[in-house]
C-alpha cells in the first residue's frame, strides 16, 4: 500500500464509487421496470372489470407525468456540475439510454412509421440518416468534446476560436434550432395530451408543458437525465408490444422484422388490384372533378363567391321550409357563415381546395407503392426520367442533411459531457445506437402491419360498420383523420380514406383490436418520448442563455446559484414561448424536425469538425463560415417552404436549386459552411500557440488526462 500514488488512490477510490453507483442505478431501474409492467397489467384487469376508457387514459397522463415530477424533485440542485453536465458520473449504458429517449422524440416515436406509412421506401431516408448520425457522432465529435470538459456547445466555440463572436453565433445557432425542435415536441405533446384526456388540443399543449417542466425546471441535467432513463423504458415497451401482437395476428410469429418482407409482398399484391378497382377509380374521377371545379372557380373568383352564397342560402332556406332537424338548420347556417368574406380569402380557399383535391385524385389515396424505390422512370420518357432523378437526388439529399444534423445537435452533444471519463463517452454512443436500433428496426414493420390491417380490414368496409377508432381519431383532429362518401355507394374506398401520418403509431392497439390499456400506453409512451427530447432541448435553450450568454459574456463574476436560478427562469419563459407556438399548429411535427436538422448541420457541423481536426482553422473562419452556412440554409427554406413563405410575405416563384427540397435546405448550407471557414483561416491569422497546442492534447489519447484545461483558466 506504502507504494501506491495519491493519484493512483485517488482514481481507484472514483472507480469504487461509480461501480457502486451504477450498481444502486441497476437495482433502481430494475425495480422500476417491473414496477410499470405490473401497473399497466393491474389496469388491463380493471378495464376488463369495467373501468371506463376516459379513466384509463386519465391515469395513464396523471401517473407518468405524477412519475417524471419525483424523479425531478428528488433530482433538484443548485450545483453547477450537477445542473449542467449531472455532475460527469451517468453510467455508459445510462447514458446511452438517456441519449436514446432524449432521441426518441415525438418525430421517431409518433411520426417515423406514419413517414413509412405513407411513403413506403422514401421514409427510410430518415432511418438511414438519422443512424448513420450516430456513427458520426462516435467517430468525430462526442469523444473529443469530451476531453475538452465544457458544459455547451457555444462554450466549445468560445474557448475553441477565441472571443465571444463565435460564442454568440453558437447561442443563436442552438437556440434556432433547439426552438425549431422543441415546438414540434410540444405539438407531440399536445396532440397525445388531447387522446389521453379528451381536451382540446390546445389546452391539452399546456397541460402537457407542465409535465416537461416538472422534468427540468429544478434538477437541470441531473433531473433530466434520470428521467430520460426512465421514460426510455416506458416508450420501447409501449411501442413493441402492439407491434408484436399484430405480427401474431397476422402470421402467428411474434417477431415483426421478421415478417416484414412476407407482408410486405401482400401489400403490393393488394395495391395492383386497388388500382385496377372500379370503385377506386369512381372516387378519384370524384376528386379530380372538385380539382376542376376549384380551378374555375379561381377563374372568375368574384361570381364564384356570390354563387357559393346563393347557393348556401337557398339550401338554408329549403331546410328551414321543410322543418328540416335543428342540427342540419345550425350545420347549413354555420357553412354560410364559414364562406370567404374577402376575394383574397376566397381565392386562398379556392386554391387550397383545388390542391387538396388534386392530391387526393390519385391511386392509393396519393401514396406511392410501398416498395417503390424513386418516383418516376429511369427507363421511361423524360418527364419520368427527370422525376426519377429528382427523386433520388432528393432521397439522397435528405439522407444526408439528417446524418450531419444528428452529428451536431446541440441537446445530443450535451449528453456526452455527462459521462465519467471520455472512454465512456465512446462506450455510451454504441449504447445509444443500440437503443435507438431497437425502436428504428420496428418502425419499417410497424408500417407495413398496419397497412396490410388497413387494406385489407378496413377497406371495403361499409360507413356503418367502420372500426370505432375512425371516428375517435377524427373528434380529435379531423386533419389527422376523415373518411367521406364521395361516390356514395355506402362503402369506404382507400381514396375517400384520409389519415394522418401522426396518428398511425397511436392508432395502432385500436387498428389491432387490442385492448383499450395498451392504447393509453402507447400514448404514455408517445408523451415520454416527446416529454424527453423536450426536456433536453430546453436545457440547451436556456443553458445557451444562461451560461454562455449570460455568465460567459454579461457577468463572468455571477455565483453559481444565480446561474441555476436564471437559467430556470429562462427554461420557464423559452417553455412558455414554444407552447404558445405549437397551440398555432404551424407545419407537420417531421418538417419541423427536419427543419431543426438542417439549421444544426448547417450552423455546427462544419465550425466542430474543422475545430476538431484542423489547427488553423481560425475564429475569423468559423465566424464567417457559420453564418454563410446558416444563412444560405434559411434563405433557401424561407423562399421555397410553403408555410415559411406565407410567414415571411414571400411572393416570388419557388426557385429550387437542382430540384433538391427545402427539407433538404443544408445539402447547401453545409458544403459552403466548410468552403468559407477553410478559406477564410487561409487568408486570416492562424490561432495562437496554446490554442494549437490544446487541439494537439484533445486529438492524440496518449496525452494523460480526460479533460484539458480550457484557454480561461
């Protein structure tokens, strides 16, 4: 023992401790798990005893969100290590776990499968590049901004390039896209608040705030972090189960991956003959007919709105000379009043009749072949050529704006400050791929599932006997879901079938014909996968404002406690901000996200890569380069996305570049971002000798120590 180091001491004294501490967490989480499977099957009893649904999805909302708030409350600090980076003792697995459900946003968990549903192969793009991020989060980034020991990603930048110019454009870049983020989480939120409760979707937007707050308001990242463990196991269990049972249902074996290809045939079997079927066809005559109506009407569209009016007042009047039902006099006089009062309404609502119509005048209710790879026709004319190409140039495009995206994401780099050492911070990416392998390797066959359910089970059904989740789904947002009888023979045709991509997973118990428990499951495992994500980036919204901002910039001299305090303060007022956002209903949760990821690529991938890898990459470079990629990024979506126009008033042609889409904004944003940094560090002075010389001790492991010391100390 007499020859045994202090340091040495020291170390295996921390390494004692962490096993200790990791083996409590075991027992911990173990006891948890258990404790959940026992929950959800006491309820499955009491609602075959009779519990009403309306109670179930209740106490499914109360217990989980009741669960997050002790988690959060037990978690509560005002240390600074704690609140920021949980104090730089999470577990590898635990981490990976943490960064799995902080992953598994709403995005993943709601609207993964219902992309697949209703692109078939186009929405394996965001599987492939989402995944593929991870790889290079382990490669490049996680375990080198390990070893600098910072708390943010701004913070990075700031002791990487020197002076708080490049600090500021990180805050601004993480806060972009950290709010693009979380509104879509909030949306989540709200749309699984108003299912489980029966409120309206707006209020539901608030009630599921609280829940996020109780998550992160009082215990920072050491809170989150516990409760992202915890919400991780709750969301794969609710997303396996029904996935599992229909694959039982359907072929007996309770594995659905591996079933996947099997079905998959089914459904382009039951495609060719919903082509060719006369009743499909009646409907999109039906669809393609109100198109051109809608369009003659933009023709002429002041003697449209006054025959629009005639016609809703006679009908008005006719119901009230034949003693037609109250409730058809009320529908009649509430669409007269609902008619356009204004030619620039009325052309508005012409056009977007004319464009929901031609949408809808297509086989497969609009939806390619499941199995097609591209649109169009590589060996077909050039229209088809082109679209082809366009196409795969798109797929392409969007893989790869979600893969660097991934890579840069401040809330997902955050993670990996938290771990023990940088070896674990290494380990905890393969944990969190493995994670997020789970739920992604499920997604394609859930898909599938439930599309063979649909058209084969749903389909040809008459209007009266159509399944009761229909009708549920459509009191909670008839945009998510409507069937209408447009060729009125009384039986539903995939084309007079509307859904939603965002309800497909929470529908899914209800499509199965599983009991009602496993549905208000589902939705809780939804919520703490929205909850999750959400907590996560608005710690970064307001660790971004309070640490980098605030103490790094305003008052380097603040104590600790009043950092923790105003960056709780920040978390309440970013939180509030985005709820109000989201209760707007601005765009669909995936472009929102893939809007999110387009802003991170942009903004951070290149000025982290580059101040990673190469000593001479100046501040003067990553400054010009991060705007040029942002603002390249911003301006090609504010000019080509359809809501970001009506927002910014623009009325210039959709100019695309190469035909690549706005989703896609970043395959732009990201190479000029690289051009300009490398450029501009050539004709700019180099950094300074202990900058260099602290990339050399972050880039090369033989150099002692985790953690260097950062340029201010």
């Amino acid at each position: 023992m007499a020859g045994i180091t202090p340091n040495a001491a020291a170390a295996g004294s921390s390494r004692a401790a962490n096993a200790a501490f990791k083996s409590q967490l075991n027992k911990v989480y173990t006891w948890y798990t258990g404790g959940f499977i026992a929950f959800v099957i006491v309820l499955a009893v009491l609602e075959q005893m009779g519990l009403p649904r309306s109670y179930i999805g209740f106490i499914f909302l109360l217990a989980t969100v009741a669960l997050y708030a002790g988690i959060g409350i037990m978690s509560r600090t005002t240390d600074a290590a704690e609140y920021y980076v949980a104090g730089r003792r999470v577990p590898a697995v635990y981490n990976g776990m943490a960064t799995g459900a902080d992953w598994m946003s709403a995005a993943s968990f709601i609207g993964m499968a219902g992309t697949l549903y209703l692109t078939g192969y186009g929405g394996l793009a965001f599987i492939m590049g989402w995944t593929g991020g991870y790889c290079l989060v382990a490669l490049f980034l996680a375990p080198y901004l390990r070893k600098f020991g910072q708390f943010t990603i701004p913070d990075f930048l700031g002791e990487r390039y020197g002076g708080n110019l490049a600090r500021f454009i990180g805050i601004f870049a993480a806060i972009l896209c950290s709010f693009t983020y979380v509104v879509a989480q909030i949306y989540g939120v709200g749309l699984i608040t108003a299912r489980l409760s029966g409120l309206a979707f707006e209020i539901g937007v608030f009630v599921g705030l609280g829940g996020i707050l109780v998550c992160s308001f009082l215990g920072g990242m050491r809170a989150v972090t516990w409760t992202q463990v915890a919400q991780y196991i709750i969301l794969i269990i609710a997303y396996m189960i029904p996935v599992v049972w229909l694959s039982v249902k359907q072929t007996s074996v309770p594995v659905p991956q591996a079933i996947y290809g099997a079905q998959l045939q089914k459904i382009t079997a039951k495609e060719a003959q919903l082509k060719a079927d006369p009743k499909e066809l009646e409907v999109i005559a039906a669809f393609k007919q109100r198109a051109e109506g809608a369009d003659a009407k933009l023709k002429d569209v002041p003697a449209a709105m006054a025959a629009d009016k005639a016609a809703a007042e006679q009908k008005l009047a006719d119901l009230k000379g034949a003693n037609a039902p109250l409730a058809d006099v009320q529908a009649a006089e509430k669409a007269l009043a609902a008619l356009p009062a204004t030619e620039a309404d009325a052309k508005k609502a012409y056009t977007a009749a004319k464009t929901a119509n031609e949408a809808r005048a297509k086989p497969l209710a609009g939806m390619p072949p499941h199995a097609q790879q591209y649109a169009g026709d590589p060996n077909g004319d050039e229209k088809a050529q082109k679209t082809f190409d366009d196409s795969r140039r798109n797929f392409l495009a969007l893989v790869f704006c979600l893969m660097v995206g991934t890579a840069a994401l401040p809330h997902i780099l955050m993670r990996y400050y938290t771990t023990p050492s940088v070896k674990e911070a290494r380990e905890s990416v393969t944990w969190s791929l493995f994670f997020i392998f789970l739920l992604y390797f499920t997604a394609p066959a859930l898909a599938v599932l439930v599309k063979f359910e649909v058209f084969n089970n749903v389909v040809g059904t008459p209007f009266d006997q159509l399944p009761a989740w229909i009708a549920n789904w459509a009191r909670v947002d008839p945009t998510l879901m409507s069937v209408t009888d447009i060729n009125k023979d009384g039986i539903l045709q995939l084309g007079e079938m509307k859904i939603g991509g965002d309800i497909i997973v929470l529908a899914t118990p209800e499509i199965g014909g599983l009991p009602y428990v496993v549905s208000g499951m589902v939705a809780a495992g939804g919520l703490a996968a929205a909850l999750s994500t959400a907590d996560g980036l608005l710690l970064t919204i307001a660790n971004a404002l309070s640490h980098d901002l605030y103490y790094k910039m305003i008052d380097p001299n603040a104590s600790t406690s009043r950092r923790v305090t105003i960056s709780k303060i920040l978390l309440l007022v970013v939180a509030l901000a985005a709820a109000y956002v989201a209760s707007q209903k601005p765009a669909d949760i995936l472009f929102l996200v893939s809007a999110a990821f387009s802003f991170a690529a942009a903004g951070f991938f290149p000025a982290l890569v580059l101040g990673i890898f190469w000593k001479r990459a100046s501040s003067a470079g990553a400054v010009l380069g991060m705007i040029a990629g942002l603002g390249t990024t911003m301006y090609y979506m504010v000019h080509n996305q359809p809501w970001l126009r009506g927002v910014f008033g623009i009325t210039d042609p959709v100019s695309l570049w190469f035909g690549i889409q706005p989703i896609s904004a970043a395959t732009f944003g990201v190479p000029i971002g690289f051009a300009v940094i490398i450029i501009v560090s050539l004709f700019t002075p180099a950094p300074n000798k202990k900058v260099q010389e602290l990339i050399e001790h972050v880039r090369y492991p033989n150099l002692r120590g985790d953690t260097v010391k950062s340029l201010g100390t």
